[in-house]
C-alpha cells in the first residue's frame, strides 16, 4: 500500500472525528478510538519506510543474521556471558522496523496538525529516514568488523582494563595532581563496545589473548577527542617508557580534525606479549603509537574523504601496520592511489576479507 494511501485513511479517521483534537498545545485522542488511530498511524509510518527504503529489508536482515552468528561464536569462543552495545543499536537489531520510522512520529503528527504540507514532509522524511538507516548500519557493520576479527584472531581469553572516572564537583571536574596507576587488565566475561563519559585514563574497550597471532591484541573502538579532555584526565604513574608515545601536542593536527573527519567511530588496535603494556591508551600526557587503525567507511564516505582520513592517521599516529579502509559496498571509482600504508579492504560483508588485518597484527610482532 503506498504511503499516502494510508495517510488517507488516517487524515479521514480524524476529520470524520470531532473529539480528536491535534493542534499545538493539545493533542487528545478519546480512548475508544485511540486503538484504531495509532493501528492507522503505524500503518503510514511502515508504508512511508518501505517506499522510501525499498532495499533495506533484506539487507538489515543479511547483517542481522551475519552479526548474530558472529556474536554467538566470539561468546562461545571467549566464555563471555554478554556483548554489551547501545540500546539504539539494539533496538534496530531487534525492531528495525519500529526503530527506522521513529522519526516519523513527530513530523506525521505535525502533518495532521497542517504544520507542513505532504510535498514538504516526504522530502524532509525521506531523508532523515535514509540518513538514519546508513548510520544504524554503519554502528552494526563497525561492531561485526570488530567481532570477525576477533573470531578469526582465535581468541582464547577476553581482558577488560576498568577504569575510574572523573568526579564532578560543584566546581567542575576534580583534578588529580599527582601520577596515578594504571589499573591492571582482568580477565572478563562481558565485551563492551559502550565507554564511558570522561574516565581518568584511555584505556582499550577490550584485550583479546589470541591463539592466531600469540599475542595479545587490544582495541579501541571509539577514539575520544583525548585532546579535548586531557586537562581533566589523570596522569599515569607508571606508564612503560619502551612503549612509543605521542605528546597530544604532536597529535594536535589529528585532533583539530576530530569532528569534520568523525574520527571517533575509528578502530585503533594495539599488539604486544605483555598484558600490562596494553592497559593504558592514553593519559593527561601522552598516547600510544598504534599498531593499525581500522576505518569502517560509512556509504556516504567518498573516496577523498577517506583517503584525507588515511592520511590522516598515517603522518601522524604513523601505525606500524598501516591504516585499514574495510568498504561495506564495492567502490564506486578505484581506490588506487600511490599512498603508502593505506590499504583498501573491499570486505563487504565477507568475513575471510578482514585476513590481511589479521596478518598485520602477525607482522607487527616481529617488526
């Protein structure tokens, strides 16, 4: 049924009913026709979704199946008892449906109330709705990336590094003056893909022992804009020397392009035999050379984009292994380019495609 179809139904529903009253201050449905209403009101927001998103049906359920079986296998490889993500991208696991049309429910009611007229809520919906669907599947396809490299680094035991936070006075942030330690990784039954607001240090999301490479490989999933909340973190009291570190006034070039090149949805791994050495990512001071940065590219990404990201993370975080540019869809121009330690992954949703991050990590152990 198409969506105005529906609409009708519901427009009629309301003008052949004078105790239903939509106006700005007041919106009043009497009980005895609230049912029928809102089985008309979803019934438009569906039809709206699937006109405006014919594809997505098959293919959130493609991803949906891929990153179930990718979850049971890494929580049956690793013992856990939870893989924890955001309620959002739960809810879009879980309700695609109701979660992609929420946006919807606003901006239908403002067109019963004629607060916009259908010309001007098909076009602003429509898009909202797409912009939408490509970040949820962005978050998701970030997530099962992560969870396939794990499953195929074989991973033996999970470790997570819990971190204190910055307490909030009345007077704002309570600074620690003096160097702190770093807390020690502990074995963990829970991955995290959720961080926490300010902590005092850095730390990876998770620490996977692999069997694959006989190391330990650690990740951060979401970089923080370190640059911005180092006055408040701690400083680390024993922080190992031998590991490579930047100044966050080295990096400050890196970090002044943290929101126009949404660096936070990147992947920074981290490989090394020591457990310890792994636990801190960064503090007031310094942050950890990475071994590889992983950029899951997001539909809407073109290929300058991406390739001024790459480069990015190359000059300046200079990872051992390489950046990683992992495609969702095939790209539309090639990404041939003679920038050295830029990788191009066309994985899709093709788990074996991730191989070569994997042999990186085999690579940085005896580099």
């Amino acid at each position: 049924m198409k969506w105005q179809q529906s609409y009708a139904d519901l427009r009629n529903l309301v003008t052949d009913n004078e105790t239903i009253w939509l106006t700005s201050r007041v919106t009043l449905i009497p009980e005895q026709i609230r049912p029928r209403f809102y089985q008309l009101f979803d019934l438009t927001r569906t039809a709206f979704l699937r006109e405006h998103l014919p594809d997505y049906s098959e293919e959130t359920k493609r991803l949906k199946a891929l990153y179930s079986n990718v979850e049971e296998s890494v929580k049956s490889m690793l013992g856990l008892e939870e893989i924890a993500i955001s309620v959002d991208i739960s809810r879009f696991l879980d309700e695609t449906e109701g979660r992609l049309s929420e946006p919807l429910v606003d901006r239908l009611f403002q067109l019963l109330r004629d607060e916009r007229d259908v010309e001007t809520f098909e076009k602003e919906s429509s898009l909202v709705l797409k912009n939408s669907y490509a970040e949820l599947f962005h978050q998701v396809y970030r997530h099962w990336a992560a969870l396939s490299l794990i499953k195929l680094l074989r991973g033996r035991r999970l470790f997570s590094v819990k971190v204190p936070l910055i307490e909030m006075t009345a007077r704002g942030p309570k600074i620690a003056t003096d160097p702190e330690p770093i807390p020690k990784p502990q074995e963990a039954k829970q991955l995290s893909f959720l961080s926490e607001a300010i902590p005092a240090f850095t730390v990876p999301n998770f620490i996977v022992d692999s069997g694959e490479v006989g190391q330990f490989v650690a990740f951060t999933t979401e970089i923080r804009d370190v640059y911005g909340q180092a006055h408040v973190m701690w400083r680390a009291a024993d922080a190992n020397p031998e590991r490579a570190w930047f100044s966050h006034e080295e990096l400050e070039p890196l970090w002044k392009r943290y929101d126009t090149l949404d660096l936070k949805h990147d992947v920074l791994f981290y490989v090394c035999d020591q457990l310890p050495d792994l636990a801190l990512v960064a503090d007031s001071e310094r942050f950890a050379r990475p071994d590889g940065v992983m950029i899951c590219a997001s539909r809407s990404a073109g290929m300058e984009y991406l390739r001024e990201k790459g480069c990015l993370y190359r000059d300046h975080l200079r990872p051992r292994s390489g950046v990683f540019m992992v495609l969702p869809d095939p790209p539309e121009e090639t990404p041939i380019s003679p920038l050295e330690d830029i990788h191009w992954l066309p994985v899709g949703l093709e788990q074996s495609k991730l191989l070569p991050i994997v042999r990186s990590m085999k690579r940085s152990e005896s580099s």
